[in-house]
C-alpha cells in the first residue's frame, strides 16, 4: 500500500504513508497558496521518498469543512490525480486529522471566516458535527470542553484552547488503520452559495 | 510520427470545457455549463461556477477521452486557461491540470484565454496569419488585439471602458423581457426587424473620442438609450415592437464594432481579421464583418458558433501552437490569475 493524503481545508499538507508509516509528509498553515504549491509539494515528497505517481495505490484526501476556495483545490488535486492514475479516491472529514492527533475527548475548531468557526467533536471517533457557528454560541454549548485545533486560539477571549495543526498524514493514519469514517468525496460546504439576484454580472478581466 | 495530442482544460467562467487536439485536428470538444444554475439570477455568481467545475471535472475528462477515442497515457501534453477569468473558476481547472501533470509526469502549458479564443480558429482555418487583428467580443470580454506571435507577441490594441458586447446584449434583453443569456435571444428576435427603425447612439465614434479611444468601445451609453426609449414608449401607451428595438439596438453594436475593428486593421495594415468570443456567434455580427471586410480587401477568419464560446479546444489549440513552435511549458508554481494581461500568453 502507497497512500497519497492531501489537505487544503486549512493550509496545505500533504504526505506519503506506505501502510505501516508516515514516509513523508509536509505541512504549511498560510492559507491562500493552495492553487501554487500543493502539486509543487506533493511532487517534492515523491522525491523525498524515492517514489513516483505511478506507484501510488490509493489517495485519501480531505473533504473539509473549509474555506471553499482553497479546500476545492485538494479536492480537484486529489479526484483528478486518482482517476489519472487508475487508483480510488477516499474522502474523509478534514478535522478528523486533528481529532486523530490531540486524542481523547475534545472540540476541533478551525477557521470559517466570517466570524465563525467549523466545529466537530470527538470522543474516540467523530461524535458531533462538523458544524459552523460564532464561537460565543460554541462555547455556551460546551462551556467544560477542551478545544483544540488551528483555530483554538483565534478567538482567545472566548475559547481559549490548545493549538494544534492539521496534518494530511493523519488522514493516511486513520486510512492505513481501518478507523477512517470515509465519506463521499465532495466538500463539506456547510453554508449555501451566496447569490444575490441579478448584481453578479458574466464579467472577467480589468 | 505523429503530432502531439493535447487536452486543455477551460474554467474561467461558467463553462467546465475539456478540449483534444492533435496537431491542428480537433478531437473532443467537451463542454458542461453550469448556466441553467446561474439563469435565475440573471448572470454567473462565482461560487455557483466553482462549485459546479469541481463537480464536472472528472466527468467532463472522462467524457472527453471517450469522444477523442483516446487514453490520458496518450496524451503529450496538458494545456489549462490560467487567466483571466473569476478567481475561484480558474484555481479549479489549473488545480486539476496540474495533478494530471504530475500523475502522468507530462508537460503543462498554463495559458492566456484571450490569446486561446484566438488560437482556436487554427483548428479549422489553418495557420494563423502573422500578424493578424483579432476581435473578441463575449458577455466577458470586448478587446482589439494586434497579434504578430500568437505565441509570444499579443499587443492590446482597445477595449471596453465599460460593459463587455455580450453583457450589453443580457442588459437589454432584459429591458425587453428576453431569457438570459441575452445574445441569442436578440438575435432571434432581431431577424423579424428592422435595423434602421431606431437610430440607437454609435459609443466613441465622434472625432473628439476618437483622439482618445480610437479602439476602444463603449456600451453604456446605447444601454442607456434603449432603456429610455422603452421607458418612454410605454408612458406613452406605445406597444413595444420588440423585433425593431432588437434589431436596432444589434445593429448599433455590430456597426461600432467592426467599424472599430476595420479601421485596426488599415491603421495597421494587417490583412487579416480573427473574430472570437461568444457575440461572434452572432448572426448579423458574421454577416456585416463579411461585407466590410471583403470591401477592405481584408481576410475574414471567424471559427464556428461552437468554437466561439468558452471551450476547452481553444486551450487545446493553443497549447499545440506551443508545442509546435517549441516554446517552454510552465512551471508547476504558476498561479492562477484573474486579470492576467493579454501580453502574457504563457504563465
Ligand atoms: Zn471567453
């Protein structure tokens, strides 16, 4: 088993898993770049671990929630990659990595802009969510939980919780295990398009 | 040997298109439209497209593949619209062209959708004529081009100052209570009229604009004037002949254009004019480019309806000019960019 992981629902991170381990992975937490770098660096972890495309047998990616720009851009990396290759596509839920790496029981939290947060809570598995909601109303909920995940600290008056970052090769990690909640592979938007009738026009360019 | 096969991916607006050429052969013309999605409110919402490139992508490949009888392994090399076009549309179709590089290690070509609606006419004209003067007029775009190297030397002659053709087209559709897209509503409706009925305004004709945007057009103003002209007929209890009001208002396009885009030709003296873009699927547009050019002696290239529009074989096409003339394919880094200048063929 080769595993390819990608996640662009925060950052990007990529890793390469072989079924027993991590071989390589590589994580940057800027958000915005995904459209440049995530083939950049999934092609410098092939390197790295002396692999090429076509040994891969299966790619695992994250499905979000997530900023949607940015999120679409692992997707597409990830659909497109498995149907080039011949190999099946795994969706799952992108705060799973981190449920995954903080353990035990806890609130995963990571941006959704606009104020508010994306949210799913773990004991084990995935037991709630993923949601999207002010952080204020999160915490009247579940005022006693420990947050974790990359937006812990965002709104530190509020919630004030442990960081930690999402990692696509805990998605590999849960894969290679058999634990994986897979779920189709299409984003987890959470909220409608925002369209407002007639005040887009078909335009492009300067 | 023969020529190399390439599939261009195109997803600067609403259109999912998955084009496969050989050499100058056009293969698989693949297009899924997210346009029923965006009907209702009355022009593309950018989140609506994105969506919907993300959903059609692996089908659209695949469906592509089928048409053009061929496998991906086959293809020589990957072509993707990097600009212009809405942010989120474009990121979609480089993020995918970029994995098939990567996943079957072939060259990618991230390229420019302007210099590609003019490329597409070497798929049924042959070679392009160097240089020649090409028009593009969609719901997006309205630019005059000068092009010596289609793959290298593009120089924006004029533009619009303010409304793309085909956005003036969906406007006054609707003025008319005609379906979006506008362009082939008018058309229709304009064939039953009379273009002379209403003497509609020509934008930046008169000297004194000329000095100034001598290329450049101007739809605002007609826009406005055909609104008023409804406005006023109905205060006045006066039917609305829809047919002449279409007819009118057409012609008042289609005139300034190709008055516009004659007048680059013989400033330049440039014997040939490429017309592209989804307005020059527009029946009046093809039938006064044909009189006035064959009066200026200047040689008319327009590609077919369908290869006007937003497709994937123009992308297709000009990335097998690029192969052909040996030009560099990007590098895996190249972003997408929403205002990406004519200039810049290649990213
Ligand atoms: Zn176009």
């Amino acid at each position: 088993m080769k595993i390819l992981a990608i996640d662009t629902a925060v950052g990007i991170s990529v890793a390469l898993h072989d079924g027993h381990s991590v071989i390589a992975e590589a994580t940057r937490t800027e958000h915005g770049v995904q459209g440049e770098l995530t083939t950049v660096m999934i092609s410098e972890l092939l390197v790295q671990a002396g692999w090429t495309a076509a040994d891969l047998t299966d790619v695992v990616v994250g499905v979000g929630p997530g900023p949607y720009t940015g999120l679409r851009v692992g997707i597409v990396t990830a659909t497109v990659f498995g149907h080039a290759r011949g190999i099946p596509v795994h969706g799952i839920c992108s705060l799973d990595a981190v449920g995954h790496d903080a353990g035990g029981e806890c609130i995963v939290v990571t941006d959704a802009r606009r104020k508010e947060l994306y949210w799913a809570r773990y004991d084990g598995g995935r037991i709630d969510g993923p949601h999207v909601m002010v952080p204020a109303e999160l915490k009247a909920l579940h005022p006693q939980m420990k947050f974790v995940g990359p937006a812990a600290q965002m709104y530190s008056d509020v919630i004030n919780g442990e960081i930690v970052s999402l990692r696509a090769a805990a998605l590999a990690e849960l894969f290679a295990a058999g634990t994986a909640h897979l779920v189709d592979v299409s984003p987890m938007y959470l909220r409608i398009p925002d369209a407002v009738a007639g005040t887009v026009r078909k335009k492009v360019g300067p | 040997m023969s020529e190399p096969l390439i599939l261009g991916i195109e997803t600067s607006c609403d259109e999912t298109g998955i084009g496969i050429v050989r050499g100058t052969t056009l293969l698989a013309d693949t297009v899924a439209s997210s346009v029923d999605e965006h009907a209702r409110f009355g022009g593309v919402v950018p989140e609506v497209a994105s969506r919907a490139h993300l959903e059609a992508m692996v089908p659209t490949i695949e469906r592509a593949c089928q048409t053009a009888g061929i496998t991906l392994d086959d293809v020589d090399a990957f072509a993707v619209t990097a600009g212009p076009g809405l942010a989120g549309a474009l990121l979609v179709g480089v993020s995918a062209a970029k994995s098939l590089a990567l996943a079957l290690n072939k060259p990618l070509y991230g390229v420019n959708h302007l210099a590609a609606h003019v490329c597409v006419d070497q798929l049924e004209h042959g070679l392009l004529d160097q240089p020649s003067v090409a028009m593009l007029v969609s719901g997006g775009h309205s630019s005059l081009l000068l092009v010596p190297d289609i793959t290298g030397e593009v120089q924006p002659l004029g533009q619009t100052i303010d409304d793309a053709a085909g956005e003036a087209f969906d406007k006054i559709a609707r003025v008319l209570g005609l379906p979006f897209p506008g362009g082939p509503y008018i058309d229709l409706a304009a064939r039953d009229g009379d273009p002379n009925a209403i003497d509609f305004p020509r934008g930046l004709t008169s000297p004194k604009d000329m000095e100034k945007h001598r290329f450049d057009v101007s739809f605002s103003g007609l826009k406005t004037a055909v609104a008023r002209w409804v406005e006023r007929e109905e205060r006045s209890g006066n039917s609305i002949m829809v047919n002449d009001v279409a007819a009118s208002f057409q012609e008042a396009v289609v005139d300034v254009l190709l008055r516009k885009a004659i007048d680059a030709c013989l400033t330049n003296e440039v014997g040939t004019l490429v017309i592209g873009g989804g307005v020059a699927a527009n029946s009046r547009l093809r039938a006064v480019a044909e009189e006035r050019c064959a009066e200026h002696k200047i040689r008319l290239r327009i590609p077919s309806a369908k290869l006007c529009t937003d497709n994937g074989a123009m992308v297709a096409a000009l990335g097998s000019e690029l192969v052909r003339r040996g030009r560099d394919a990007s590098r895996l880094d190249f972003g997408s960019d929403s205002s990406m200048q004519v200039t810049e063929v290649v990213a």
